[in-house]
C-alpha cells in the first residue's frame, strides 16, 4: 500500500530543503545511530589529558549505558564464561571469530535454502522455550535462557517503532530494555512497521560476544536484508535486485561481487590522485569563502569531492564535465535524493512526529519521487561508464544489471557511506584541539616527506596516528549501524552471560553501536580515544572494530557479505586525515548547525600551513 505521490512529493521536498543535514539521507538507518551517539547527549567533547586527548561522546542516556557496563561487569563477576579480565576475554572471543570466520570461508558453497527460509518469517515463536545449554545440543557452558521480551502483535510494533522515534529516541530505546530484561539480546519490534511493511519482529543483539552471528553466512540468510526487515521497490534500482540485497548462497551473489572486485581492482592507482584533486578544489573553495568571511560548509563541499573523486576514477569522467549526460555540480545532490526515500522508514527527517507516522514510517514511499534524479545518475553512467560495462560483459552481466550495480554501490554504499565517515572524523579531530592537530600535521608530514612528497599508500600505511584516529571513528559510529540476518537453522547464541535458543527462521538484528562500545572489550568504550588503536593493542583490538560486517582483520570476499570496499574506506578515509594535515596546520569547526551527524559543518577557521 502506497500514499498519494503529492503527499510523497511534498515531504521529500521538506525534506531536501529543510535545515537536515544532506548526509543524513545518504546511507542506511545512519541518522539514527548517530542521533544516538551525538545528538543523544550533545556535541562531542572534549577531555584533554596531558599528554594525550581524549574526545568524549557524551550520551543522553549516560545512565542506562552505565547500566550496560554493569550488566556485563556483574558477569564478569560471576565468572559467566568470559574469563576474570577483559584482556583475557578479549584473546578468546577473538580466537573464537577467528575460527568462525574460517569455518565460515571454508563452507559457504553449501549453502542454498533461501527461498524456502524466507517464507519461514511469517511463523511466530514462543517465548518460553527454556531448557539447559545441554538441551539444546550446544556446549555453551553458559545457562540457556528464553529470549526475553514480547512482540505484541500489530499494537506492540506500533509501541514500539513510537518509541524508537519518538517517545524514547534511539539510546534510550535500547537501553531502557537491557535494562527492563537484564540482558543484551531480547526480542523487539524494529521499525518499520504495519501496517504498510513487513514483519518488524527480531531478535536483538547488542553486545560485542553475540553480534558476529550476523557475520556468519552458514548461520544466518543474508537475503534482502540489506536495510533491515524490509527493502525498497526494486524499481529504485531499475529492476534490478543489487548485490548488497543478496544472500551469498545466490549464484548472482558471486558474479556481482566479483564484478565490484575487479572495478575496484583495475582502478585502484587512480583513487589516490583523483582524491588529491577533487578535495584540493574544496579547499579552495573554503579558502575564498573564508577570505570573503563567507561560511565554509564542508557538508556541502562534501557533496562534491566524496562524488566526484570516485565517478572519476571509477567511470573516467568528471561528472561536472559538460557533455550530453553530465551531471553538473548536482551528482552528489542526486544521488543524495535518490536515497532519501529508500532509507526514509527507519529515518528520523525532523518533520512533525505525526507525519512521519503517518507517512513514511508506515507506509513505502514511491519510486517515482525521485525517477529523475535516478534517470540522471543512469544517464551518466550509460553514457560514460563504457570500460566498466565491457569489464561486466567479460563476466557475463549485462549492461543494466551492471549499470544499476555500479549506481547502488557508488551512491547508496559509498557515497552515502563517506557523507557519514568523513564528518565524524574531522568533528572528533576538531574536539581534538591543537594537541592532536599537531602530532597530525608532524606525523603525517614526515610520513610524505619520506615517500616522494605526496600522499602514497606506503605513506599512509605508515601514519599510526592517523591510521588510529580513523579506526576510532569507525569504532565509535559505524557508519552503517545495523545488520540483519535470519537464522538458517535452529541454534544457540551466547550474550556474555546467557546462551539463547534461537529459531529457524527468526530475524536477528544487531545495533552495532553497543557492540563496539562492549565495556568487555574496551576499556572508556564511549570516548573517542585518538591513541586507542596505536602500537599492539591494535591487534588486539580490530577483530572489534566490525563497521563493514566482519571484523577489521578479516576480508571481503565471494563467500561472505563483508564490505567489497573495506580497505578503499580505510585508505581514503586516511587520506582525507593526511590531505588536511598537509595543507593545514590547524582547523576549527563552526558550532553545528542542527543535531548530530545531521548538523551542518562548517570551517571557522583553516591556518594553511607555512
Ligand atoms: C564509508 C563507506 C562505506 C561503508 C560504511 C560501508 C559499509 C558496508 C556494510 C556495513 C555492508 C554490509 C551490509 C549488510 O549486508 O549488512 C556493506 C556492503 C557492501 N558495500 Fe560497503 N561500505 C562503504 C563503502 C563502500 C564502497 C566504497 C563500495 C564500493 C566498492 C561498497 C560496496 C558495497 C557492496 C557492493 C556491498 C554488498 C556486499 C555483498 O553483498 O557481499 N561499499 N558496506
């Protein structure tokens, strides 16, 4: 069921003109994670030590997370499986990913029961099923408990998603159910919600010890899942059901993601020179808008380099260019609207509660909003992407299927991923002050001193710091907060201090956001450590950082959905760090302009370097 296209039209038009922050349209469900974290509780701020800075993100809901902490400290008191400290619980929850994810590459041809397991959703499932661990046939050690918590039929899923969006917000949503439950996986409703989409109903899972469930593509069908229990009409995509919203199991699974490999593997010498030009003209830009005491928005030049840098190197045309199918300056903007309306149900936009009940929380909103923004972005790439469409047809995919791919990928999974990344990054850099700023600029400077005066990937290997700095930021605010994943078979998973049963064909969800803030895990999990993933305790600590769905330490591959772009986000969300520090000595940032990552940035200042 679909709402009257006026109405659509009118709420995409406040929304594309209303003071929300364009990259909060920009990836899946982000505005709400990050509403979380920075809006929840405020701006970041500051906690500098002597010697080193400490970036704090301060959270609405400070007392139930400590809360959180507690609940996992109490079983680390009772000796719940996870060992008597963190640094020994640590080793054996990363030797045991290590082993699922090895056991997981090893099986994933095997797989092949999607359909059958999709329709599996519709059955309900009890809540009181207890027994041991023993019971179950799985050797937890643990105690095997029911799941806690109720879905509550059509008026429990309505509750719930007011909750999410409006009476609670997002922290407080989780946070206050940890709490009501004693425990980090129960069941809940997650929006959207009837009655114009799917079943809402999951199982959550919110500690870092359960999570990686949803990595484990034997365990869980990665089919349509993509942004949570529902997915946007296939017309978006012209048709086209895109990669991310395929389950490894599916043959058009590996075609796809071998066709992003080899994209991004024939292309991958001109990512660095083509990012080095295209943020080198917003600096420009905010340059001589400073110079003119004009605002120097980098929400809005991000619009611009995060785009154009990869269509350039990807497709091989500047997007300004004029041409038959250039975009002007409007890609980003383009691509920006195009997605709006696809993540809108699980998206806070600011407009009036009421409405976004009414409207897009309940009910999918329709394709033809944005078919010409759509038209346009398909357009270009028909025109121009000419050696990517020959790449796709050596490996059998026709020309639409890999036009379509080719948009999803460059403007909902990076595009969209970037316009989140690099603003978190450069806020907590600016909380940062002059302490860290410096060991920037000397770090990174030696760094391009020593490999031929620009920035290189051996450089960038080499820059601990900077390399730390964006690790925490993918820590603390993964970008794309959620996963979803229905189980396969009947199995056990294990919290810290539970084990539950779970049910062919549940959903699980996850909001990542907990996971990687485990206090297990992470000592001061909620402040944003620069120095946190310097020296060994890096290695110690990626197997956490999980932001592409699998740990930091694992790679993307045919068998698993792990982020294609993994490394790419990495290196370039480095080089943005790098590019700043070699141009400046010093950057502060404007007061905000809205809440969280759906502010808008501005520079107050930029000190070039001398
Ligand atoms: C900051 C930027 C990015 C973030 C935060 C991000 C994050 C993610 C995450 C979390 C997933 C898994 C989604 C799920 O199934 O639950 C994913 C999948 C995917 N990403 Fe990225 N991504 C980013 C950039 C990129 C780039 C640059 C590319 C292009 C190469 C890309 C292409 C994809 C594709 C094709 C998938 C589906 C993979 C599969 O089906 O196996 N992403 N990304």
């Amino acid at each position: 069921m679909r709402f009257g296209c006026k109405l659509g039209l009118r709420i995409l038009e406040d929304l594309q003109s209303s003071s929300f922050c364009v990259t909060a349209m920009a990836v899946n469900q982000l505005v709400l994670a990050s509403n979380w974290s920075l809006t929840g509780g405020g701006a970041l701020t500051v906690a500098a030590s002597s010697s080193d800075v400490q970036v704090c993100s301060t959270l609405a809901s400070a007392k139930s997370l400590r809360f959180v902490q507690e609940l996992h400290g109490q079983g680390l008191k009772n000796g719940a499986g996870v060992g008597g400290s963190s640094h020994r619980s640590t080793t054996s929850v990363a030797a045991r990913t290590r082993r699922r994810s090895r056991r997981s590459r090893r099986r994933f041809s095997d797989d092949g029961d999607g359909d059958e397991l999709a329709a599996l959703r519709i059955s309900c499932v009890s809540t009181s099923e207890a027994s041991t661990a023993s019971d179950s046939g799985s050797d937890s050690k643990l105690p095997l408990k029911a799941i806690p918590g109720e879905y509550g039929g059509t008026l429990g899923a309505i509750k719930d998603r007011l909750d999410f969006f409006w009476f609670q917000g997002l922290g407080e949503f989780f946070t206050s159910r940890v709490q009501k439950y004693q425990s980090t996986v129960f069941r809940v409703n997650m929006p959207p919600g009837p009655p114009g989409f799917p079943d809402p109903r999951v199982i959550l899972l919110l500690d870092a010890k359960s999570y990686p469930v949803l990595f484990d593509v034997n365990k869980v069908l990665k089919k349509d899942v993509f942004t949570g229990t529902y997915h946007p009409s296939w017309d978006y995509t012209g048709g086209v059901r895109v990669l991310a919203y395929l389950d490894p199991s599916e043959e058009r699974h590996t075609q796809l993601k071998t066709f992003v490999f080899e994209i991004l593997k024939t292309n991958g010498r001109k990512f660095l020179p083509e990012f080095h030009k295209a943020i080198s003209e917003s600096f420009q830009v905010w340059e001589s808008n400073l110079a003119k005491g004009e605002k120097a928005s980098f929400t809005d030049e991000n619009l611009q380099f995060a785009f154009n840098f990869q269509m350039r190197a990807i497709v091989g045309r500047d997007p300004v260019a004029p041409g038959p199918a250039s975009l002007g300056r409007n890609g980003g903007a383009y691509a920006q609207k195009w997605v709006a309306p696809q993540i809108a149900p699980v998206t806070g936009l600011g407009l009036p509660h009421l409405l976004e009940e009414l409207t897009f929380h309940s009910f999918p909103l329709p394709f033809s909003l944005v078919k010409k923004e759509y038209d346009a972005l398909y357009a270009y790439l028909s025109t121009y992407a000419t050696e990517v469409v020959d790449l796709a047809t050596k490996l059998g995919i026709d020309k639409h299927d890999a036009i379509n791919n080719v948009l999803f990928f460059t403007c909902f999974n990076s595009f969209g991923g970037f316009g989140i990344l690099l603003p978190q990054i450069l806020r907590a850099i600016a909380q940062g002050g002059s302490s860290l700023q410096q060991e920037l600029v000397r770090e990174v400077r030696a760094a391009v001193n020593a490999n031929g005066g620009s920035v290189t990937m051996k450089g960038l290997e080499s820059m601990e710091l900077v390399k730390s700095v964006v690790w925490e930021s993918l820590r603390i605010n993964p970008p794309v907060p959620y996963q979803y994943g229905i189980a396969k078979s009947d199995f056990v998973i294990e919290s810290h201090t539970a084990a539950f049963q779970v049910k062919k064909g549940e959903m699980l969800a996850g909001f990542q956001p907990f996971a990687t803030s485990d206090p297990v895990i992470f000592q001061d999990p909620h402040t944003f450590l620069p120095k946190r993933f310097v020296g060994p305790e890096a290695e110690k600590l990626l197997p956490y950082v999980i932001w592409s769905n699998g740990p930091e330490t694992g790679e993307p591959t045919l068998g698993n959905k792990t982020c294609p772009g993994k490394d790419f986000v990495v290196a370039m969300s480095r080089a943005f760090v790098a590019e700043l520090f070699l141009r400046y000595d010093e950057i502060t940032l404007a007061p905000p302009d809205g809440d969280g990552i759906a502010a808008k940035i501005a520079f107050s200042s930029l000190k070039r370097a001398q």
